[in-house]
C-alpha cells in the first residue's frame, strides 16, 4: 500500500483548531516496554509508562512535514492526566486534535491534545502540549539582543 505523502503545515493559514484524525495511531503496551520505563525511571512497579510515548506528537507528525517556523519551536508546557493505568498486552488507541493557535508578545504558539484508550474503551491519558516559536530567542543574553 503507498503511503499519502505528508501536508505541508502552515502556521499562518491552517485552522485554530483541527481534528487530526488521520494521524491517530495505535500500539501494543508490551511488558518489555513497561519494563523498559521502569528501569529508566528506577521505578520496579510504574503506573503510567505511556508518558515516555509522548501522544501528542505522533498525530500531527504523521500529517504533516517538519513545519518551517520562525526561529524554531520550543515545548512551552506540558501536561498529563492520568486516568487507568494501561494493562500490557491491551492495544491503546492514540487520537490528537490541535485545539488551539496564538501570537502572544509576538510568538507564535501551538496547543495540541491526545487521547489514549485502550481496546476495552477504557481512558488511559490526555496529554497536552503548548508549543512555542522563537526557540534560538530562549538562549540569547539580553545585551546579545
């Protein structure tokens, strides 16, 4: 099956908010994955390893091409709700929206959402993220300005 070649992103003249439906995934929760994160986290019983999956990237991506952003883009802030945590072995469905576009003290910002359930319908978590352009502005010295 060919695979749809990528969109071009647009940060001036895509929607505010849009539905990435055709982006989502999903994946199996294998114990070697919990396993995995709980090694890394030196945590022999972790809850939540799907926070090392970083939902909310993965729908936008698989849709669009690297956008081109002034400056570059920073992660602005980020959040989790954790709501069941996932039984390995379950297949867990990934679903993202954009939910919202801003320019606040002339940067660019970008909030996406995900969703995670697994097969059974149950929520695991909503991962949130706020993007920001301007990413080589963080680094500068006031008086490199």
């Amino acid at each position: 099956m060919a695979k749809t070649p990528k969109k071009k992103y647009d940060w001036y003249n895509n929607p505010v908010v849009e539905d990435l439906e055709e982006g989502s995934y999903d994946y199996v929760m294998t114990q070697e994955m919990v396993d995995q994160f709980g090694e890394a986290m030196e945590d022999p019983t972790p809850l939540f390893p799907t926070i090392a999956g970083k939902h909310d990237g993965p729908p936008k991506s698989n849709i669009y091409e690297n956008e081109e952003v002034p400056g570059g883009i920073i992660n602005a802030r980020s959040m989790q709700e954790c709501f069941n945590p996932p039984i390995p072995g379950k297949r867990l469905f990934v679903t993202g929206r954009i939910t919202g576009r801003y320019i606040w003290r002339g940067f660019m910002y970008e909030v996406t959402e995900a969703t995670c359930v697994d097969e059974d319908g149950r929520l695991i978590d909503r991962q949130s993220s706020v993007h920001r352009s301007g990413a080589e502005e963080m680094g500068k010295l006031r008086g490199d300005q």
